[in-house]
C-alpha cells in the first residue's frame, strides 16, 4: 500500500482526519507541495506504484526558491535527484516516464528550461525546454500543467518559445522526439488542462487567441476544435471573470475552479459547471479572502474541492470542501492553510499545500485521507478487537454509514458501480487477518 496510517490518541471513526505516517518531513521540499501523482517506476515489473510529489523550498534569509520531486513508498520519501533551482508546478507520467514542470531552469546541476524527465538517475531536458522572448529579460517562463494526450504530451504554462524557437504562446506538444505548435496560441499563461467530451480543455490567465489564426475571445477557459481554440459558450458572456486554475470532469459535467466569481454571466464563486452548453454554479461556492480553487479530485462517487477558502455554501470549510450533488459541506476539520492539489492513491485521497495541520493533526505539506489504515475502526494504529465491534456496526449498517466509516472497513477495497466503498461480508475475512496479523 502506498498509504499507511498515522498515530494519535482514541479516535471515533466517524471524525476521521487527515493524516501522514510519522509525520515525516519531504526531501527538499519545506515550503508547498503544489504537484502530486502516481507513478509505477518499473512498469510492468515487480515494483509497486509510488506517490510522487513536487514542491519547493524558500530560503529565508536570500527569499530564493527551489524545487524538488519526491516519492513515497509506503514507508520512506526519496528524493529524486538533487533538486530543482526553483519551484515545481506541475508532474505528470507520460510513455511511463515521470515528467516535471515548473519555474526552474535548473535540475540536478543540467540547464533544463522550466521542464525535464527522470531517467532513473538524474533528471533530463526535454528537447531544451521553454522559454520567454529574447527581448523581454523581464519574462519569467513557467511551465504549470502536463497532460498526455493522444500519444503527446500537452505542455501548458507561460513561455513562447519551446527548444529554442519561436513556438504557439503558453501551449505546446511534446511528440517524444520534438516540440510542434498547437496554433493559435493564447495571449497569456495557460494553468489548467483536461479532456472533456473528447475535446481539449485548458483553463488559465488568458483572454484571447494570438499568433496565426489567433484574435479569438477566450476568456479564461477554452475548448480546442480542429485547429482552434472555441469561447465556452461563444458570445459576449463566454468563460468566467478571472483565473482558472483547475478543470475536470464530474458527473458528466466540467467543473472548474479559480478566482472567478463569475460564469457565463452568473455569479459562481470560484467554482462553476458547464454542460457542454452553458455554466451553472455549484452551490453558493467558496468564501473567505479572495477565495479560490485550486484543486478538484473525484473521491468516492463526490466532488473534492481544494484551495484559499473559509466558507463552502456560506458554511465553515477551511481549504477544503466536499459536493454531494446537491450541497457543500466541510471535509473534516479541513486544513490551516491552503491546499494546491489533490489525487488519489491506493483509495485513499491525498492532498498537497502549504498547509502544516490537518484536522488538528500536524502533518507538513502532505496528507492523506482517511489518516486511519483500512481495519483501523478507532484510528489507534493498531487493528486488534478493540476495532471489532465498530466493524461489526459498519458491516451491519452498511451503506448507510459515514464515508469515512465505509474507506476504513472496506478491508479488500472494492468499489460500487458509482466509485464509492463497498462494506460487506467479503471484508470479514481480512479483518479477521488482519487483527491476527496486526
């Protein structure tokens, strides 16, 4: 398993917080992680997947960043390589091979242009990267999202050139051998990208097309069409008022998240849906400072949402919130600082952030949910009989039990057809072995 569980005194399953196996601290990593995924590093080998993370670091004194990958086995991080001279933003597995983006220029002592792979040993230029225009110092080239697609893999962020040459603005495609246009381009930095409806989606700081073909109004979110970029809907209301910062798909539907608080012309605060039509809000959306979403995952047949909140339908939800369908509610006690991204692994959620405590339990940067291993009814870090008569009760009440009740007595992690845990005579068994073999 890639996840285990972390130690504190008695507590009730049902308050179910976030967690990390001894607290331990990330390699190189002591300020954000901002990137998570998984990944198998021998394939089709014996080895199992590994979680891997991206973040960085700040030096206090010199206000310099840099940057780092990690993996975590199920027991200990490892870093990879020595590190990046600033911040990753964005990892994705692409041909089975780890690839990270970010602000760096820099990683493992190679000039490698805000983008490079891991070969097992060191980390490698991707066709000499990304960069911003000769004539501009000032331009700060970054690389914030990843997405394999169709063979390629989709480079996202702000740059305009890619390999050393002129390139479509903020987007590019890596074949695996060169750097191709995907003109037009996109007047400024592109954060988000997904596929919905078989179509590209790439969500951003942009408000229109440039370059060949370009002069498009897209603001902030578009869907690619043949050879161009469409406003999501076309009109004077198309897109949101502000960032995107997040896409995916739930329930049939595209959700994004960022700092709008308005789409298609209807207040959406930092969260919207569109079905393939027209936007539609969530709920009242998220609240607080200049609230926004960063980070959205599917966990449990619900939508999870992450970022700089307070409030989720005018309710308390710090930085991290829950949608049923029908409501937002608080995921736990939530975080106390802001969440940067989301995944799933091993069927547990894991998010990252600048975040140092998680449903009042310290836990750096990093944190998965349930903070209990399956079979660990009262979360004490042991399964023992002590846990029986709350499995019994979850097996007996099952589906009608806590969500957080139905991932820890999900012994063998089977799923309903609609993604969420199933809880039924078939997890007697490993119970059973499992208090045996605590």
């Amino acid at each position: 398993m890639l996840a285990a569980g972390l130690a504190w005194s008695s507590v009730a399953a049902a308050d179910c917080p976030f967690g990390w196996p001894g607290q331990q601290a990330i390699p190189g990593i002591e300020t954000t992680v901002e990137a998570i995924t998984t990944w198998d590093p021998d394939g089709g080998g014996p080895l199992p997947p590994v979680l891997a993370v991206g973040g960085s670091s700040n030096n206090s004194t010199t206000g310099q960043n840099s940057g780092s990958v990690a993996t975590w086995n199920g027991t200990t991080w490892t870093q990879l390589g020595s590190g990046m001279n600033d911040q990753v933003k964005a990892l994705s597995v692409y041909n089975g091979m780890l690839f990270a983006g970010g602000l760096f220029t820099i990683a493992d002592g190679n000039t490698v242009n805000c983008i490079a792979w891991w070969n097992g040993a060191t980390w490698v230029s991707v066709g000499n990267g990304v960069g911003g225009p000769p004539q501009n110092p000032d331009f700060v080239p970054k690389v914030h999202a990843l997405l394999p697609y169709n063979g390629n893999l989709l480079v996202g962020g702000g740059f305009t050139t890619a390999g050393g040459q002129a390139i479509s603005r903020s987007i590019a495609v890596w074949d695996g051998q060169a750097w191709q246009s995907m003109s037009p381009g996109l007047n400024a930095a592109v954060i988000a990208m997904t596929t919905y409806n078989g179509e590209i989606v790439v969500g951003g700081a942009f408000t229109a097309t440039v370059g060949t073909g370009g002069g498009t109004s897209v603001k902030f979110i578009a869907r690619r069409s043949g050879n161009s970029w469409q406003p999501m809907p076309v009109g004077v209301n198309n897109g949101v008022n502000e960032q995107v910062h997040e896409l995916t798909d739930f329930g049939g539907h595209l959700i994004a998240g960022g700092l709008f608080t308005i789409a298609g012309g209807a207040t959406a605060n930092s969260v919207a849906q569109w079905d393939g039509s027209a936007w539609s809000p969530l709920g009242a959306g998220m609240g607080g400072s200049e609230p926004t979403v960063n980070a959205l995952a599917i966990y449990d047949g619900t939508l999870i949402a992450g970022g700089r909140f307070t409030t989720a339908d005018s309710q308390p939800a710090n930085y991290i919130a829950q949608w049923d369908g029908n409501g937002w509610h608080a995921f736990g006690s939530g975080f106390n600082k802001r969440v940067e991204a989301l995944t799933l692994s091993d069927g547990y959620l894991i998010a990252g952030g600048f975040f140092t405590n998680g449903s009042n339990v310290n836990t750096a940067y990093v944190a998965q949910w349930p903070g209990c291993v399956r079979g660990d009814m009262n979360c004490d870090l042991v399964v023992n009989m002590d846990d029986a008569p709350l499995f019994i009760d979850a097996l007996l009440n099952a589906p009608a039990i806590s969500t957080c009740d139905s991932h820890i007595a999900n012994l063998n992690g089977d799923l309903q057809s609609d993604g969420s845990q199933r809880v039924d005579g078939s997890d007697i068994a490993p119970f059973v072995q499992a208090m045996l073999n605590p």
